[in-house]
C-alpha cells in the first residue's frame, strides 16, 4: 500500500544544507503495525511527513496506493490529507479552549460532510478512541493529558483513513498513560487500520509487528520479530 | 467547507476574544458613524437651504443690478450697481409673454420705533405684487395696494417678527402708527411667519410702498432686485432670455457680455447653492474618512496578530485537510465580519449622532440611504482590503512550520 523509493530530503537553509532523508526505500502493506526508531535528529519526524503527504521528499518517489505522489501540488496533497490520512502529533495539538466535539470534526468540515451525519460520526471515533460522547461538551483544556491525545486519536479517524500516522504519540505522556494509548491503537490495529509510529519506549517498540529503526537519515534496520532486533534491545527501560 | 462552517468558524474566532474584538470593531465604529454623520450633516444644510430658497417663491426669476454671471460675484455686487429701475419692471411686465407679475424691491435697514421700543430691521420697499411672487401670505389687515404705491403712502405691513420686537406677542398692531428713521407710518397689516433661511429671517421685516422708501427713506431711483414670476416652470429660460433682451435694449447695450444687470432663477440660485453645499458634505465626509481610515488599519492589526496567535492552528487545520483557500477564507471572513458588524452600529451610531446634532443645534440633517450604503460598501471593502494581507499570509503557512511554530 505504501511504496517508497530512494527517498532523499534535504532542508536547505541560509548556509547549510541538512540531509535529513538519505536514499531511503521500504515498503508497508495493508494491516501492518510499523514502529520506526532511532536517535533523536536521526530524520524520524522528516520520513514521517513525507508519509503524511505534509511534505514532498528532495528525491525520490512515493506511491500511495500505487499512485506516486512525490511530485504533487499543494492542493492534491491537502486533498489526500483530508482523505487518506489521519496524524496523531507528540503535542496533541488540540484547538485550544474548544470543545472535544468540535475537534474531532475538524477533518469533517474541510472533507463537507454534512452536520447531521457529524455527531454518529465523532460518537463512534471517540468510543473506539476509550473515551464516550460524555466528553462531547468538555473543552479541551480541561482534558488530563491522555484523555487529549484519545481526542487527537479519534480526530484521527473520523475521515476513515488508510493509515494513521503517529510521531511520538506517548512522548508526553507517564509510561502507565502511554500503556493505555498503546492498546487503543493495537486495538484499531486490529481492527484493520494500518499503523506507523514513531516511539523512543522498548515497551512501544516490542509490542509492534515490525520495526524499522532510522540512523542518520538511513535505514540500518527493518525487521518484522522484535526479538531478532539489536536495536531494540539497545533501548533502555 | 459549508458556509454554515464558515460562519460558525468566524463565530468562535470572534467571541474568543471578546474585548480584542470589541475595540477593533469600536475602531471601525466610529469611522462608519461619524461618516454618516457628517454626511447628513451636509446633505441636511443643502436640503434645508433648498427647501428655503424655493419658499421664496414658485417660478422665481430675478434680475439684480450689476454685471456680473455667477451667484456669489452677483451676491457681491449687489446694491452696488443702480442701473435698474421700477419702470424696468413695468415693461417686463407689460411686454414679456408667460409673466404672471412682476414685484420691484429695495430693501435697507432702518430703526422702527414704537412707543418707546426699538428694532433695527429690513425696511422692503415693493409692490402689491409681492404677496403672489414672493409666496408671502397676510395675516392680518392688508398689504400694500396699488393706490398705496402710486401716492408714496406712508403705510407699513409688519413681519411677524417685527411686530412681536415692537408690539409684543399677540397684539393686533393694525391702525398704530409706527416711526421708521424719524418718518411716521401707519400700520396696515401683518404677514404670516415664514420661517428663517441661512440668509437671514423672513420675518423680521416691514413692507411699505417702494415709491415711499425710494423718496422718503433712501432718496434714490433705482431698485434692489426685480422680482419676475413666470406662469410656469417650463417657461422659465424663455422669459428668462426675453427678459434679457429688453433690459440690454432699454439700456442701450449691444454687448450682452457687457449686461449691467443679472438674470437668475431660483433654479439657477439652488444649483450655485448645491455645489457649495456639496463640496462641504465632501469635505467633512473626507475629514470623517479619515477615521475610517484608521479603524481600518486597527483590522489589518488584529488579523495579523490573529494570524500570528494562531500559526499553530493553522497547521493543524492544514495537516487534516484544510487548502489555502480554505484559511485564507476564513481569516478573510473574520474580518468582513468585524467590519460588517462595526459598519452595522456605526450607521445606528450615525444615525443618532445626526439626530442629537438635530436636537442640540436645531441644524437640519438629512441621512440619506446613499450615505449607508456607501459606509456599507466602504466597511466591507475595508474589511477586504486590510484582512487580505493577514488571510495571505495565514493561508501561504507550510503545515509542518506552523504546527512547529512557538
Ligand atoms: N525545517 C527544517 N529545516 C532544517 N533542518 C531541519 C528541518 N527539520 C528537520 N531538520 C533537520 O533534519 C534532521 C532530522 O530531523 P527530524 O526528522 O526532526 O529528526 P527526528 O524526528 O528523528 O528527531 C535534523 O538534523 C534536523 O535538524
Ligand atoms: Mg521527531
């Protein structure tokens, strides 16, 4: 389902020119549930956008779905945003001071789904997210910090995307809180949606189906039993 | 995105910060009413002076001594110039088609005294045709008759005001007899109230026969205007060029450049007035602009800090599917709408402010559905304008930079 090749990023700024991407190259099928690690700086969060169609790569191609969207316009890339993807970010980013309903369906007022369909919509993302439409009216700011990120979570799947993306979705989170949002997206996992994530936790990292950890912009692992992984076993508890 | 979206979108953006809001709005406010009010200000000066110089008479033309073309040379010159005459005015009358009648005048102020009281007011030497050509209605006794005006009678038709500065409210001053520069005249009646222009009081006058200002009062020949009525407006230009033509012939002049006297209507007159009147609205409706102006740039203000609060949010709308179009939109709304409610109150604030102006200074004001609509269109174009900056900006943000933005 998704096909990448050779990719290369690199962010040119003022003097120096950062390779972020080296020749990168993987492919992930439908149903896969991927951790991807590495060091901090090692180009996580930059793979990670070129997925989420929120940036293009330097070089190199990107098949959705056997459509290459590396060379996309703006426009083309919202619009495959809006509809194929859904992004769960390390800080929530919540609307602030707004109700959890009205940031769930968010993705449902650029996608012009129709208010009356709105509520069964947000209703059941929530529910498979663990939290109920009890929280409909809460304001945002008034969520503990795992309860914001089930929100993130089921904002996440209220356009039934092909895959969600994850960059450090426990990184703010106490390790018992992060143990609960792991479940909800093995949950989803199993549900049939595929899944990638960024993680730093082994814990994290042991209960995925396949792990490719990133160093210095290049893949030196990627690997489908943790146990087999050097990698992982390096990380600290 | 739905446009019920849109709106509610706006709709938070605004009441989430309601003071900031308020004071924006406030700015623009205050541009829209005093624009109005201004506006109506003029507008009301210009009908007001219109309305007045049509009360003086229905199909007016008068002729005034003095060369000169245009309203305010002529306004100058007046009295200057002694080249017309009563018998002017009779051969108008006689000779010329379509005149219904024909009232001479001279007019100067004099002292009138009556037992003991005292008031310096226009003392109008005229006709028995006054009453039709001037639209001058009599209240009590009668006016001045031809007999009158032949024999130089030393007869008085008070205005109103006059009577009130002489007799006091409500007493009957017909049979009294009044002195006017030492002479003693003899009050024949009394005209209605007519009201003031911006020339000066209608009412505060006292009529007698032109022939006895003319001998007893000015010691002179001519008169200060003729006044022509023609029997109707259609006629108007056609008696007004006759008229032309016989006075340039009894005064024995070739050149009608050379004319030593002017013919005006009244239409004439309101035209001058109207483009006096209209450069004030422009002007003070140009001072109020102004302020316009800066409630404006108070949006464009807003906007950007909005845009720069918000950067976050921005990504966020983007990373889930928002266009450019789609925030540049938005943020373009937001500021339509603050604009558009300003625009709201401040034509309700005009609109008070011109009737208070009405209350405390008794000065006419007139706001025009032109002038709203105008503010209307100016607001919201000022709320294009100065949002579109800040919905540029918002809606060029990459995703990723803004979501990382702190
Ligand atoms: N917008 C950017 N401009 C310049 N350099 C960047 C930008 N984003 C990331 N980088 C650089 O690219 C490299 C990879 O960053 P990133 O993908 O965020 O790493 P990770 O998520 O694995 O910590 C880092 O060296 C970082 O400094
Ligand atoms: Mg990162």
């Amino acid at each position: 389902m998704i096909e990448v090749k050779n990719i290369t990023k690199i962010y040119q700024s003022a003097s120096v020119e950062t390779i972020a991407l080296k020749d990168v190259s993987f492919s992930i099928q439908e149903g896969e549930f991927v951790a991807i690690i590495g060091p901090s700086g090692s180009g996580k969060s930059t793979l990670m956008h070129i997925l989420g169609c929120l940036d293009t790569p330097t070089n190199g191609q990107y098949f959705l779905e056997g459509k290459d969207v590396s060379k996309l316009s703006e426009a083309e890339l919202a619009d495959i945003r809006k509809n194929k993807i859904g992004f769960v970010f390390q800080s929530f980013n919540l609307l602030r001071r707004t109700t959890v309903f009205r940031n769930i369906v968010l993705p449902l007022v650029y996608a012009n789904v129709p208010k009356n369909k709105r509520a069964e919509i947000a209703k059941r993302c929530l529910l498979a997210a663990g939290l109920t439409e009890k929280h409909f009216s809460h304001l945002s700011n008034q969520l503990s910090g795992g309860e914001m990120q089930r929100v993130a979570i089921a904002r996440a799947l209220v356009n039934d995307p092909l895959i969600i993306l994850a960059d450090e979705p426990t990184g703010n989170l106490d390790s018992k809180t992060g143990d609960i949002i792991l479940e909800t997206f093995r949950d989803l996992n199993k549900q049939g949606k595929t899944i990638i994530l960024i993680t730093h936790e082994k814990y994290i990292a042991e209960k995925a189906k396949r792990v490719i950890c990133i160093k210095d912009g290049e893949i030196v692992e990627d690997v489908f039993n943790h146990s087999s992984s050097k990698e992982v076993k390096k990380i600290k508890e | 995105m739905l446009i019920s979206d849109l709106f509610e979108e706006t709709y938070f953006a605004i009441t989430a910060n309601k003071a900031r809001s308020g004071l924006t709005i406030l700015g623009i406010v205050i541009g829209i009413g005093s624009v109005i009010a201004m506006v109506s200000i003029g507008q009301g000066a210009a009908g007001s002076i219109k309305s007045n110089i049509e009360a003086m008479g229905p199909n007016l033309i008068t002729v005034t001594p003095g060369s000169q073309q245009t309203f305010s040379q002529v306004m100058a010159q007046r009295g200057s110039a002694q080249t017309l005459t009563i018998e002017d005015g009779e051969a108008i009358a006689e000779n010329i088609l379509n005149v219904q009648a024909v009232a001479p005048e001279l007019s100067q102020r004099y002292q009138a005294v009556y037992m003991g009281k005292n008031t310096n007011t226009q003392i109008t030497g005229t006709t028995s045709s006054y009453l039709s050509v001037k639209n001058v209605e009599l209240a009590l006794g009668s006016f001045i008759s031809e007999l009158d005006t032949r024999l130089s009678l030393k007869v008085a038709v008070l205005g109103p005001t006059t009577r009130d500065d002489l007799f006091g409210e409500e007493v009957d001053p017909v049979g009294k007899t009044i002195r006017i520069n030492g002479i003693n005249f003899k009050v024949i009646g009394m005209t209605q109230p007519k009201g003031g222009t911006s020339f000066g009081s209608q009412d505060d006058v006292i009529f007698i026969p032109i022939t006895t200002v003319q001998k007893f009062l000015a010691g002179v020949n001519h008169v200060s205007t003729l006044n022509v009525q023609a029997i109707s407006s259609e006629v108007m230009s056609g008696v007004q060029n006759s008229i032309t033509n016989l006075l340039l012939r009894r005064h024995n002049i070739s050149d009608s450049s050379l004319a030593d006297f002017s013919v005006m209507s009244l239409e004439d007159i309101t035209e001058a007035v109207t483009s006096i009147t209209n450069t004030l609205t422009i002007l003070l409706a140009a001072i109020a602009g102004i302020s316009l102006v800066v409630g404006g740039i108070g949006i464009m203000n807003m906007m950007m800090t909005t845009v720069t609060e918000r950067t976050r949010e921005i990504g966020l709308r983007k990373a889930v599917g928002a266009k450019r179009s789609n925030i540049s939109l938005q943020f373009l709304t937001e500021s339509v709408f603050l604009t558009f409610i300003g625009g709201i109150i401040g034509i309700l604030l005009g609109i008070g402010l011109a009737y208070a102006v009405t209350i405390f200074t008794g000065m006419t004001t007139k706001v025009s559905l032109y002038s709203i609509m105008l503010a209307c269109g100016v607001s919201t174009t000022i709320g294009i304008i100065f949002g579109y900056w800040p919905a540029q900006k918002a809606a060029k943000l990459n995703p990723i930079d803004a979501l990382r933005y702190e």
